[in-house]
C-alpha cells in the first residue's frame, strides 16, 4: 500500500474548507435552591430582569430578583422535577408572548404555547410581557 501524498493533501482541503468555525457561547448557572416554583441560582451574573431562563430538563423559568450573588427565577413549568444542582442556561430574550388574531379562541400556558391540541399558534407577532400600558387619554372608553 503506498500514501500518495496528493490525496492526502486533496482530503485535509476538504476537511479544511468543511471546517466551521462557530462556537456557541452561552452563559450556565446552578440551582442552589428551589421551591414553591421559585429557583435560587447562582451563576447567571449577567442575566436581565425579566429574562427567559432555560433549565436542563426544557422547563423555562423568568428572572424575577437579581442579587450581588444569585437570582430568583419564578419556574414556569412543574418546579418538582427541578433539584438543586441542576443547570440553567440564559437565553438572552426578555420574556415574551405571541399576539394576534390567531391566538383568539385558544388556550395557552403562560408563554403562549398551545394547550388545546389544535396545533401550533401562527402569531403575527410577539410583545413582551413587560409592556408600557397607552396613556389613560389614549385608551378607549369601556
């Protein structure tokens, strides 16, 4: 068997040009503490009030407190299958709801995903949940 050093070099061109360079950099904290749907976690120092948190297990959570040295995170999912330990990963979006005609109807959770079985939600868009109230001279009579 001979090495003929043309295909090597041909393969490692491939392999070069295959290569990504992405990395996927992402900020994890550790529940030190949950309980009552509340999670303590350490970790997150850059986290924003308000922000959609990700735990280990899919369950999201809110950032509520923000401390010198942890947060609280309201759980917005079953809060028993959390345990201390467990990692946290900030998503870097505010918390936010899907609007729309769409939604007119329907039943969902507290992030806006579908309860009733009838498929996905095709919003027309989202508004956070945070959302400055218009002026009582801009509303409509009631």
């Amino acid at each position: 068997m001979s090495i003929r050093p043309e295909e090597i070099s041909s393969i490692l061109k491939q392999q070069i040009e295959k290569y990504q360079t992405e990395v996927d950099v992402s900020e994890v904290g550790t529940v030190i503490s949950v309980g009552d749907g509340i999670a303590r976690i350490y970790g997150l120092q850059n986290a924003m009030a308000g922000e959609l948190l990700e735990f280990a297990n899919g369950v999201n959570g809110m950032v509520l407190n923000l401390e010198e040295d942890n947060i609280g995170c309201v759980i917005l999912g079953p809060y028993t299958e959390i345990q201390e330990g467990d990692a946290v990963k900030r998503t870097g979006r505010i918390m936010e709801v899907p609007v729309g005609e769409a939604l007119i109807g329907r039943v969902v959770n507290p992030l806006g995903q579908p309860l009733d079985g009838k498929g996905p939600i095709k919003a027309s868009g989202y508004r956070p949940i945070e959302f400055l109230a218009p002026g009582v001279v801009k509303r409509r009579s009631v």
